[in-house]
C-alpha cells in the first residue's frame, strides 16, 4: 500500500520539479556569488530577496515595491485593453476578408518586425514625455501578438463547418459570429497569453521615457546609478508579475474554452 508521502509525490510531481529546480538553481547562484570575485556582476541570491522583500516596506524612490507594481501594471493594463480591441478587429477583419486583407496585410508585414523600442523616439514625439507614450509603446508590444494569433485563427475555421452553415441557410452574419468567431476563441487567447508578457517586458522600455516610478523605473535607475542588486529586484518583479499574468490567462483560457479542451483541441 502507497504511503502518504508517495502518493503526495505522485499527484504533485510537477510542483515539487518545480521547487526543486528553483532550489537548485539558487544555491549555485549564491555558491558562484559568494566565492569567486562576480559579486559585483552578480549579486548573491540571499541578497536580492532580502532586498525585494524589504522593497514591499522601505520605498525604493518615492515608493515601496507595491505602488511601483501597480504604476506598471495600469500602464500594461491600459495598453493591452487597447491592443486586444485593435488586434482582434484588425486580426478577424483580414482574415475574414479578402480585400481587407490584400489591402492591410502587406502593411502590417512591414510594420510588425520593428520593436517597440524602435518606436521610442517617435513616442516621445507624437505623445510627448507623460503616459500616452508609454501606453504606445506597450500597445505596440501586444497589439501585434494578438493580430497574428486571431488571423491565423479566422484563416483556419474548418471549412466543413462553413459549408454546412451556409448549406442550413445560415447568413454571413450568423456564419461570422456562431461558426468563425467561435472557432477564432483559442487561437485569440493563445495570442493574448503571449501579448500579455509580451506588454509587460515592454514595460521596461516604456518606462525608460521620463519616468520615476514603475518596475521598469527601477531597472532603468539601476543601470544608471551602478546598483545591480536593484537592477535584479527590478528583473525579479517583473518575472514573478509575467508569471502570475500569463497563468491567470491560461487560467481563464481554461474557463471560457471548456469545449476547446473537452474535443481535445
């Protein structure tokens, strides 16, 4: 008969990898830190966390880890909410169309490789120094993400399903919103799954234009002042917040797709 600790193993083998594996990986991090001369490249592990922990209390500029959190997260909220609206139309509307697509395609070909760095400088022209710009830049991060995943999705509808919709009489209308529209659901949330940690690595960038708040702010402050334990609490946040976003995506995707997972799609 199993023992309790076995059958613990078994059913969170994943979670424990996990915790393993980030162990591991801190204690050779420390191990490095400690006893070779990268201390100054590398900061101890043991001495980042305490400085993040400590960041939630004893601001770090004009605030304490929390409010330079939530500055970020407004800011990638905002954007995203933006970009989800603008690449879901612009995404359906090419790959549902093909005239739109023969128009637009070709133009946003030619726009999606440049980075969203790239567009800093224009940014800061068009919207000046304050959040509009930082909002752009954003935008741009995931507005593309999730243009690509909902065309792709719209362009895939199983043609089958639309025969047999226009076939029962169906019109464009209820072929759009009950045959392609649903199809698009997974292919949309894949793409928002990206966008997402996509906008909030762009926070950093953004946050590069005449800020003094934000976890891409600390970052910046960072390199420019030499502290590189700061730089890391900054990477730190934003890797634990990524993490959190994209599972509570994949969480939601899990809720609104039940379908999608129960035909094993």
């Amino acid at each position: 008969m199993e023992s309790a600790s076995s059958r613990f193993l078994k059913k969170n083998m994943a979670a424990v990898m996990t915790v393993v594996a980030f162990a591991s990986l801190l204690i050779v991090w420390e191990a490095v830190a400690r006893f070779t001369n990268a201390k100054m490249f590398l900061p101890p592990a043991s001495e980042i966390l305490w400085k993040f922990f400590e960041s939630f209390t004893v601001p770090i500029g004009k605030h304490t880890m929390l409010v330079h959190i939530g500055v970020s997260l407004y800011r990638v909220g905002v954007a995203f909410f933006f970009a989800t609206i603008a690449g879901i139309a612009l995404g359906v509307s090419m790959g549902y169309s093909k005239t739109v697509e023969a128009i637009i395609k070709p133009i946003f070909e030619f726009i999606r490789p440049i980075p969203p760095l790239a567009w800093i400088p224009m940014s800061i022209l068009w919207f000046g120094l304050g959040d509009q710009s930082k909002f752009f830049i954003i935008f741009l991060g995931c507005f593309c993400f999730i243009t690509v995943n909902t065309y792709d999705g719209t362009k895939n509808v199983d043609s089958v399903l639309l025969g047999a919709a226009r076939m029962l009489g169906a019109s464009e209308r209820q072929v759009f919103f009950r045959v392609v529209l649903p199809s698009s659901i997974p292919y949309i949330f894949a793409g928002l799954q990206i966008a997402i940690t996509a906008g909030w690595s762009a926070v950093v960038g953004a946050e590069m234009v005449r800020s003094d708040e934000g976890v891409g702010w600390l970052i910046v402050m960072g390199m420019t002042n030499g502290n590189t334990v700061q730089i890391m609490v900054g990477m730190l946040a934003i890797g634990l917040v990524g993490y959190v976003l994209a599972t509570a995506m994949a969480k939601l995707e899990g809720r609104l797709c039940i379908w999608n997972q129960q035909q094993g799609l």
